[in-house]
C-alpha cells in the first residue's frame, strides 16, 4: 500500500473518531471539502462505502467500523514507533568504537570527546589505542584516525585536525654538551631517541623535506620506544634526540624544558582524518561524533 493511501486511511480514521468532517479538518489542519474528497477518493479505491453521511453527524457502515477495528490500532502502533524513533533522533544513543593511534588519541580525540560527552550522556565513545595501520572492518570497530596521506583511497575521510608538523627537540642540558644539527646529515653524529614501528617491527626513519628535497635519516641512539610520549620524556631528561609531532611539545618548548633544531627541514603536512567505510550506514550517534571531530578551522 502506498504511502498515499496510508494518509488517506489515517483521514478517514480521523472523520470516524471525531464523527465530523468539520471537528476533523481543524485537527487535521486541512479544508473540509479537501478531506472529504480525501475519504471519497478512498472510498472509491476500495469499491466500499466507509461512512454514511447525514446533515448532523457522520458514522461508519459497517466496512467502515471494520477497517477502524483491524487497521487503526496498526497505525497508532506505527505512529507511535515513529514518534519515538523521532526522539531518539533528538536524543540520539548508542556506543561508537575509534581506533587512533596514540598522538592522535591524545592531541585530538580526548579534547573533543571530553566536550561532546556532557551534551550526550546516552552516547558511549571508546577509543582503542593502536599506533598500528588497524583494519576497522575486520576488528568492528566504527571508524579509525590516521593521517590524511595514510587513509585507504576506499573510505570516507573526514578531517579532524589541522596542518600537522614534526619536530626534532633536545634538551638544554643536552645541546650544552653537543652543538646543534645544521642539517638532517648530522643527526647521525647524535644520540637519537628511535621509535620502533608497530607494524614493519623496525625503526622509524626520520621524514625531511627542504625546498622540493627529501631526505629520510636512519637515526642511531641508546634509547628506542615504541611510545611518543616516551620520546618526550626521554628527550626531557636529556636522553638524547626526540622526533616528535610538534603539538606534542609545544608546551614544553614555551616552557624552556625542550630546544628546537631544524625547523627549516618540517614543514607542514597533511593533519589527522577520522575514516570509515564508505558503505557504513550512519546512526544518529555516529553522525553527530563525525560532525563534533570534524575540522572548522
């Protein structure tokens, strides 16, 4: 049955209950010979008379009080559920799981999310913390953040962040006991903090790039971490070299706790992105957590 039809029975509902075309029209918000061409157009639909007319009151034949009896409460049943799939529009809930790497988690994810949860108590956010390249799909999850250049040419990439740069620090009580790299080059006669990579298993090379020129620096070092926060720290204490998202360290630099080399070799590239499948249908919470990630600046 067309959607048609179903108004047109929720019309002639109306006129039974209120037994007026008058009464039903105001409460329909419609004119009285509308509604009741309506309820004749229905009536000649389905080769039945639905309600005997007189010049005081309307009532159904007995088709009519047929069709209240077995279609009327179906529809307030489907009016019902659709008014409160309507509130779960305005109040939407529901859990949303993002697997983001650690940087990511911590400079992007937490400060939004820490926002968007006291205006959404029933919405649920867990953030899996993976510096892997996490197949979503396969492990459920609803949508990962990777870096804008990282994000599969498949899925829906929503940016979440702004420009991002890397950034080579020391400490001060380091730099007092070596002199500062003037290039990338003489990172190799420095003690540098190395990363080790989740998914090759083997270090991270240091990423350049000067006037169209690209370098990539095997560091060496006594110290490895497979944590970014841990570079940081290390770097603090004086353990050496740190290559770091610049964000991460901002604060600590104000602060004089950590020193800037380099510079001129980190520019900025493309900054973090909230992805998921393209044909992931998208539920009232999941589409405001996209929305309250997505970049504006």
């Amino acid at each position: 049955m067309t959607r048609t039809n179903l108004d047109d029975i929720s019309a002639f509902l109306t006129v039974a209950r209120e037994g007026s075309f008058t009464r039903a029209a105001a409460l329909l918000g419609v004119s009285q010979s509308a509604l009741s061409q309506t309820v004749r157009a229905l009536e000649e639909r389905m080769g039945l008379r639905l309600l005997t007319r007189t010049t005081r009151k309307v009532s159904p034949t007995d088709a009519g009080e047929r069709l209240i009896q077995s279609v009327g409460p179906r529809l307030e049943e489907i009016s019902a559920e659709l008014a409160q799939l309507s509130a779960l529009r305005e109040k939407p809930s529901g859990s949303v799981r993002i697997s983001a790497g650690e940087q990511a988690a911590e400079l992007v994810l937490m400060p939004a999310v820490q926002k968007l949860l006291p205006q959404y108590p029933d919405i649920a956010i867990e953030i899996v913390v993976d510096n892997g390249l996490t197949d979503i799909v396969a492990e459920r999850l609803d949508a990962g953040v990777r870096l804008g250049e990282q994000v599969a040419k498949d899925m829906v990439a929503v940016r979440i962040g702004p420009d991002v740069r890397m950034a080579v620090v020391g400490s001060p009580d380091y730099f007092e006991k070596r002199s500062r790299p003037r290039t990338p080059h003489e990172l190799t006669e420095h003690n540098c903090i190395n990363l080790r990579l989740p998914t090759a298993g083997g270090f991270y090379a240091w990423e350049f790039e000067q006037g169209g020129r690209e370098l990539r620096v095997r560091v060496e070092g006594q110290l490895a971490v497979n944590s970014g926060a841990l570079a940081v720290k290390a770097a603090i204490a004086g353990a050496g070299l740190a290559f770091v998202l610049e964000d991460r360290v901002r604060d600590d630099l104000e602060a004089g706790r950590l020193t800037r080399v380099l510079a001129d070799w980190c520019p900025p590239f493309s900054g973090f992105h909230l992805y998921y499948p393209s044909r992931r249908h998208q539920t009232p919470a999941f589409a405001i957590v996209v929305d309250s990630l997505r970049y504006r600046g």
